[in-house]
C-alpha cells in the first residue's frame, strides 16, 4: 500500500511529499478546491507551518487534514492549472 513517507514545506506553501515507493510530489496547496472550505485556513496563511503525517494523512495542529487519496486525485488538475 501505497504511503506518505515524508512531507515537508517548500516556498511557504507547496507541499514536498515523499512516497513510500521513492516518488516526490510537490503539491501547491493554494490549487486546493476554493469550495471545500475545510481548506480554508491554510489558504489564510503567507507561510504554512510544518505538518506531520501518518502515512495516509497530512496533518496540521488546526485539525486540517489532506488524504494522500484527495492529494492523487488532484495532481491531474493541479498540472493543468500551471
């Protein structure tokens, strides 16, 4: 099963997610959907602080959270977005 093995912060508010199958993701989390406004808070901030995660979640003090699920289903969209 497919992990998050590592995740950090690069430019204050792209995501540099580590796979367990050594693949990088650099997830911008302002292409996040506007309507989900479970997201809201980290659109609000400059610079996002360090998150954590538990193999299948990112995860914030605030109790904001991303599923490496939402995270795969969006890459497709975040890429033609640029």
């Amino acid at each position: 099963m497919l992990q998050i093995a590592r995740v950090d912060i690069l430019d204050g508010q792209t995501l540099d997610i580590e796979l367990s199958n050594g693949h990088l993701i650099l997830f911008d989390t302002q292409c996040l959907p506007k309507a989900d406004h479970r997201y809201d808070s980290l659109r609000n901030l400059e610079l996002l602080p360090r998150p954590s995660t538990d193999g299948q979640n990112i995860f914030w003090r605030d109790g904001t959270r991303i599923a490496l699920t939402e995270i795969l289903n969006w890459l497709p969209m975040q890429t033609i977005k640029e």
